[in-house]
C-alpha cells in the first residue's frame, strides 16, 4: 500500500480546536491590527463621543429663538448672542446646520459630515469645523483640510435683516 494514498482521518481536542481558533484570531490582529476591524464602524456614529468644544444644543423653537421651517432656518442673533461674536458658532441639530460667524460674515453648512453620515459631534476653532466622529477638518467654505472624508460640506446660503440670520438649504 502506498503510504501517500492512504487517509486518515480524526479529530482535534477542544483544548487543540481553542488554541487554533485564537491563534488564527492573534494572527489576523497582528497582520492588520485592530483598528482595521473597529474603525470607521457606523456604531461609532451612532454614540459619538469627545463633544470638547461642541456647544450645548440650543434646540428649536421660540424661546431658544430658533426656527427650523422645511429648507429655511432662522435664528434671532438678540437671543442666540454666541452668533455675534467673532468666531462664534452653533449646531443646529434639528436643522443638521452648522453656523459661525468669522469676521462680520456669517457662514452655514451641512452638518452631515461627508465620511461616514455623523451629525452632531463637532467643534469650531480658529476657523475650521472639526468632526469629532472620525477627525474630519473643514473651512467656513465646506472645503475638506483633512481626511477621513474627501468630499466638501454642502455651503447653505445666509443674510442678515436687522437681528435676525436666515439661512436656506
């Protein structure tokens, strides 16, 4: 009988199967690391966390002196009076806008970060839009500074009449 024809046959302990699957499991860690299996996961969306810098959410309706009305938004600039500083922002949560003020004019774009879709973890400084969920940076112009994301915010158009800001979508 040729011994390269003959088969056999068997079966691995529990103790022998546990340690195959965690090596392979180690392995596969150590080739690609374990941010290749966690990141960029749309959990991370979903509970974002790091809001150092995010203002409170004003909310929306007469006492916060934000409207949210289909693809109009205004906001009353003698209530939201963050808005009248120079490098003053607010996230319009229920509106998905971000607004600032640089200068003397104010800019709104999406919220919607390009990415991967988070909306509601971001901060303002010196200029620059910076969503937390990932570490996206964008201008005032909705221009991408750097990645994750490659494609710019939607731009949303502002004006001013007396004290009350009205941005449309």
């Amino acid at each position: 009988m040729d011994q390269l024809s003959t088969n056999q046959s068997g079966k691995l302990t529990k103790s022998r199967r546990e340690f195959i699957e965690k090596s392979g499991l180690t392995a596969a860690l150590t080739m690609f690391g374990i941010g290749f299996f966690t990141s960029c996961s749309n959990s991370d969306d979903m509970e974002p966390t790091g809001n150092t810098g995010t203002p409170t959410n004003p909310g929306t309706g007469s006492g916060t002196g934000i409207s949210v009305s289909g693809n109009k938004i205004t906001v009353d600039l003698t209530i939201q009076k963050d808005l009248n500083a120079d490098g003053g922002w607010l996230l319009i949560t229920n509106g998905k806008t971000l607004v600032s003020k640089v200068g003397n004019e104010f800019f709104a774009l999406t919220s919607v970060c390009t990415h991967s879709g988070c909306d509601t973890n971001w901060s303002f400084t010196n200029s620059i839009y910076n969503c937390a969920c990932h570490g996206s940076k964008f201008d005032t112009q909705g221009n991408v500074i750097s990645g994750p994301a490659t494609q710019p915010l939607k731009v949303y158009e502002t004006a001013v009449s007396g004290n009350i800001l009205t941005i449309t979508k």
